[in-house]
C-alpha cells in the first residue's frame, strides 16, 4: 500500500486517478479548494471504492500562504508520503492574477507544485521509493522572465504553455538535486475530456480515462522505478523529448533563481 497525494482530485483526471488507486487499496490524499466538493468527494471515492483510507485537505493553489497551511497540515497527519501526483492546474479563470500579482497560471500551474514538492520534501524522503508525477502538457513554449514576475500581460493561451514548460524545466532540474526521487514530467493527452478542457475548446478528443491511466501507471508501475527526470508524452504513448529549453541548465538555472527570488518577496 502506497500513501498519495493528488492535488486538483475533485474533478476530473485527477478525481478519475484518485478512484483508481482507491481502489487498488493505496491510502489516498485529496486536494480541493471547495470544502463541501471536497467532503463529497472523498465520500463518493470511498463508497465506489470501499476503501476507507481516503481524506482531504483544502488549499487556494493560487494563494502561497494556503500552500504553505496545506504543507503544515498534511505533515502533520502522514508521516511519509509515497507519491505526489501535481495534478491541479488552470487555464481559463476569471482572476487574471493572484494577490501577489502574478499570473494565475503561473501561480497554480508551476508555483504551486514548486512550492507544494519542496515543502513536502521531508516526508517524501521517508519513502523508501518515493515517486514525483508533474502533469505538464503538450502546449509548451519558452519562458518569459517578466511574465514569470508577473510583470507581462499574456493571454490566457501563452500564459498556461510557458507556465507548463516551467514546470517541465523545474522537474528535470529537481529531478537532477533529488536522484533518490522518481520524478517524472507528464502530458497526459491532449484535449481530453475534463471541465477544463471544456470550458477552454467546448470539445475533447480523448476520453479522461486515458490521462487517468498513464498516471496510475507511472506512479506504481516498477518498469518507470529508473524513469527520474523524463518527460512521458501520452498523445505518442511513450517517453519523449520536451521543449529544448527544458535541456538547457543556463534557461533552467535562471528560471529558478527568479523562481525564488520571488517566492521570498
């Protein structure tokens, strides 16, 4: 029995992903930002599953001090944690920013794994074969400094595509600092069929099952325990090769040292 956590769990791929691990048996962490989805979730997951080892925690991603309560909470309940799957992601909201002024996909597309992962690291490093799943996209596209600080208006398009290559780039870069952790960058398909995708193309081509699956596989299977810093495209249904500047340690270094530069302002 494995211990994960899955944040963005009440709805879609993440809500589907949830399920099945639940049922397999392995002790699942929810993460949702409406208490009361939240609370009808874990009840619906544990009725279908008949598994009673599933709860909940609830977090703005948007919010950093939220993240940070939500770190606290969490390691205050688990001792160790497994797998963490960064699955919580926006691209259309009606906030365009969040209260620190940066663009919303930036802040729970990339910010919140980057701050969610770190935090969670003490009791990661407890598992004897602890596993990171980033869900990145296939829409990725190089990374503005300025509109990372927030600082340059993009739509909502380029925002959510340079927001996913900065996750990309952060998991290769973390995955280099941490040998001893699994972790792996994932597009999960494109359009699939999930109220984001939804409300941004009024259409899918995929079913969710499909994102679902290639994440339950790549957080237990043991043919990935030697996949660390890889980037799995599921719209090819194999490992693949990322944006280029996911490959280049200047880009990677600059991108994190604003990163933290911004995360202590």
């Amino acid at each position: 029995m494995k211990t994960i956590l899955i944040t963005g769990s009440t709805d879609g791929v993440g809500k589907l992903t949830s399920t099945k691990l639940a049922k397999d048996g392995h002790q699942i962490i929810l993460h949702g930002r409406n208490p009361e989805k939240l609370k009808n979730t874990i009840a619906e997951i544990k009725e279908k599953s008949g598994n009673d080892k599933v709860s909940g925690f609830l977090a703005n991603l948007s919010d950093f001090d939220s993240i940070s309560k939500m770190i606290t909470a969490i390691s205050n309940e688990f001792s160790s944690i497994d797998i963490l799957i960064n699955n919580a992601g926006v691209l259309k909201i009606n906030a365009q920013q969040n209260q620190d002024g940066l663009d919303m996909r930036f802040a729970v597309n990339y910010y919140a794994p980057y701050l969610l992962t770190n935090g969670l690291l003490p009791i990661l490093k407890k598992s004897d074969s602890p596993r990171i799943i980033n869900l990145s996209s296939a829409a990725q596209s190089a990374v503005s400094m300025e509109a990372l600080k927030g600082q340059e208006p993009l739509s909502e398009q380029a925002a959510y595509a340079q927001s996913k290559l900065a996750l990309t780039m952060w998991s290769f870069a973390f995955a280099e600092a941490h040998p001893n952790i699994v972790t792996i960058a994932l597009n999960p398909g494109s359009l699939l069929n999930t109220k984001m995708v939804k409300e941004a193309y009024g259409q899918h081509w995929s079913p969710a099952d499909k994102g679902a699956d290639i994440l339950v596989e790549l957080a237990l299977s043991e043919k990935h325990a030697t996949s660390n810093g890889k980037y799995f495209d599921n719209d090819k249904g194999a490992f693949a090769d990322a944006h280029q500047d996911a490959y280049s340690p200047e880009k990677i270094n600059q991108l994190i040292s604003e990163t933290n530069k911004i995360i202590k302002r």
